[in-house]
C-alpha cells in the first residue's frame, strides 16, 4: 500500500484537476473538512498497526494469562 495517493478528479468542465486544487477539494468537499480527513488518515494508521503487530501482541496476552494461572507455591 505505498502508493501514492491520486485526488484527481473531471470538473464541471471536463477538465481533469490534480494537484494541489485537487487535494484540497477532496479534504474539503469529500470529506468536510480537515479533522474528517485526518480522522480517515488516523483509521487508516491504527489499522496498519494492528494488522502489523496483531501476531505479537496477541502472543504476548496468551502469555501473561498463562503466567496468571500458575501457583507459586
């Protein structure tokens, strides 16, 4: 997923938009503004994380439960 992004679009025109107009009329028309379009950004991180290091920390809770279970006598 390390692409880069494409907010192109075809205005009323015809014309295809890029760039930087493009950019801002997706954060501001699409999304509605800028704390939408870091909120999608956001998600998008903690999704990566999670699937990146699901593996481990899901290792690491089944063995702090086992350690939970034993005695110490």
């Amino acid at each position: 997923m390390n692409r880069e992004p494409d907010f192109s679009y075809v205005n009323d025109r015809g014309r295809r938009v890029a760039g930087p107009p493009a950019f801002v009329h997706y954060v501001y028309t699409e999304k509605g503004g800028i704390q939408e379009y870091n909120d999608e950004v956001g998600q998008a991180y903690i999704e990566a994380f999670v699937k990146a290091n699901s593996d481990v920390i899901n290792e690491g809770l089944a063995a702090k439960a086992r350690r939970s279970r034993l005695k110490v006598v």
